[in-house]
C-alpha cells in the first residue's frame, strides 16, 4: 500500500510538471533593443519619424549606437518577438487597426476617446515579452499624443529591458558577502553578481573597483569628504576622473579629440548627480594602447557629507554595435548603489 502512495504521488508530480510544460509559453525571438512596429502603411507613414526620434537615441562608444531599433513589423508573423507596438485610430478601416480596435473593452474604448493612447500588456504570447498599443481616435490625435507622451513612451520599453536584465546579473547568484563588508567596511553598498571580481580596494585611497572579463570591464566606486555640493561641475568632474584613471586605471585619461565629454543633470538614486559620458585612453606611448567608452555619476551625499564618483568603462575594440548593451548592464549597477543609512531605511 505504502508503494501505490509513493507511485502514485510520483504520478502527480510529473502530470504537474507537464501540465506547467504545456502552459509555459515559448521564450521570445529577437534581439533585446529591437522594436517591432505592427501598423497600416499609411499610420507607419506618419508615425515612423517620431518613434525613431523616440527610440533610437544615439550613443557614442566610440560608434554610434542607438539605444533601440526601430523596425516594421509583418503582420503574419510578430507574436513571439520580444518587443512590440501596435499602432491603430478608431477611424481606421486596414485589418491591423480593426483587429486592435474590436479587443478594446467599453473602459479602454472611453480611455482612448478621452486621450489615453497607451496600453501595455506583458508577456502575451511570449516569455519577457512586452507589447504596446498606441491608440488615438485619429491620426493627428495619435501623433500629437505621441510626441506628448514620449518620456513615457520610453520609460515602459526601458523599464522592461532593465527588468530583464537585472534578472540576468542576479538571478542566478549574487554575491551577498561581499555586498556586507562594503557596507560595513565603506559606508556603502551595490549589489555584486557572480562574475564580478573585486580587483582593487582601500579604505586609505577612498576606492574599490571590480572586474568582469569577456570583454574587459570595470566598475568602481571613488569618494571624497566635502561640505559644498557647488563644486561639482563637468570640468571638475573630467579632472578627478583624471587623477582616478592615472592612480588606479593604467594612466588612463579622457580622450576628447574625437569626442566631447557630454554633462547632463539626472535624478540618480533620489539625488541630484551630473552624468557624464566619454572616452578613455591609456597614453600612445603604452606597451597596449588601448581606449573606449566610459559612464560616470558624480553626486553629493548630504547625510553622509561625501561626494561619491560611480565610474565604469570597457575595453573591446572588436565590438562595433554592442558596446552600448554593457554599459547598460553597468547601468544597473550602479543604480543599486546605496549608503549605510539608506540600508537601514
């Protein structure tokens, strides 16, 4: 008797596991910054300029990169593509927009009437997949809404490659011991995951820097006391990040004859930073030359009266359109950054 009950509970894990087999969808097709737009010609028509203008924002490293691809969808085969956007009007009569249409519920169909053009769904048909509806009542509602609500836009194609990503440096393992003695060595923590090596680090030199290979790249932490925040400017910040890469980087400098170092103000971690994003080099004279795209925030920390530097940058001559997808993943990072008393919040 005591065998039937084992066999048969055995029976029920694997009828459950199949059960789940058969609901799982199948993983998405495609590459991560590719968007795929499914639309009537005369809607891509107007529409396509302002979705580039949207997505495909530009980044130097030293290549030009955009953030996404923008690219048009076809109608008989989009539902296991990752990244997607439908654009439809209520007055449109193509197949594309009255299929979108007729799937409107009476609360969506008043959203839209009323100038909501947004609608977001998840993993419809696809694992990790996201998919956008735009909707407008007409065409020029649709465009004039879309170039309104392009942060927004964005956000939610940004948001979702960021999740996705996180789950990939941390889902797996992460390195928790590690992220304790910063915390309570420095004052500071960033989450660490498996493939990060800690290279260098001293209390003394106020700097700690990790590594991860294939390709070659590094994130560290640099700070320094200070009382007045006003300090921080682009020049000031290319200066320091001078004195940091000649002390810890190989003599590293920032490389502006082919590329201006670019300043902006952001919210990074509820402070106000200056982001910066350039170009580095070893000097001409070195046994390996070697240069490449760095990211930098610098910001002030008012409780803890420190200005801390967040700097990360690779080495991969060979990548020519990929450069932009670890500095990225670095992004990440560095957006997990907290301080001692921002832990125990």
């Amino acid at each position: 008797m005591k065998k039937l009950y084992i066999l048969f509970f055995i029976f029920l894990i694997i009828a459950f596991s199949l059960t789940l087999g058969c609901l799982r969808k199948p993983a998405s097709l495609g590459s991560d910054c590719d968007i795929r737009v499914l639309a009537d010609s005369t809607i891509w028509k107007s529409a396509e300029a302002p979705l580039r203008e949207i997505f495909e924002k530009v980044e130097y490293t030293p290549q030009r990169e955009v953030v996404f691809n923008i690219l048009k969808g076809e109608p008989d085969n989009y539902k296991r593509f990752k990244n997607l956007i439908f654009l439809s009007t209520l007055d449109a009569t193509d197949k594309i927009s009255q299929s979108v249409n007729s799937s409107l519920s009476e609360n969506a169909l008043a959203e839209v009437k009323s100038g909501n053009i947004i609608f977001v769904q998840k993993t419809q048909w696809a694992q990790d997949q996201i998919i956008m509806f735009l909707i407008g009542k007409d065409l020029p509602t649709l465009l004039t809404r879309i170039d309104e609500q392009q942060s927004e836009i964005f956000f939610q194609f940004n948001d979702h490659w960021n999740k996705f990503h996180e789950k990939i440096l941390f889902g797996y393992k992460e390195q928790v011991d590690i992220e304790k003695h910063l915390l309570n060595t420095y004052g500071w923590s960033i989450r660490v995951p498996i493939d990060y090596k800690l290279e260098k680090q001293s209390a003394k030199d106020r700097f700690v820097m990790f590594r991860r290979n294939i390709p070659p790249r590094w994130f560290a932490v640099y700070w320094m006391d200070a009382a007045d925040p006003n300090i921080i400017t682009k020049d000031w910040c290319i200066q320091h990040r001078n004195e940091i890469g000649k002390t810890f980087y190989n003599n590293e400098v920032v490389e502006e004859k082919w590329e201006e170092v670019k300043s902006e103000e952001v919210i990074f971690q509820n402070r106000r930073a200056l982001k910066l994003k350039g170009l580095w080099k070893t000097p001409d004279d070195s046994p390996d030359p070697a240069g490449g795209p760095f990211r930098m925030y610098c910001f002030y920390d008012e409780p803890m009266e420190r200005i801390y530097f967040i700097d990360f940058h690779l080495f991969s001559p060979s990548l020519k359109k990929r450069k932009l997808h670890y500095l990225r993943q670095m992004e990440i990072l560095a957006n997990t950054f907290k301080t001692k008393l921002e832990n125990h919040m």
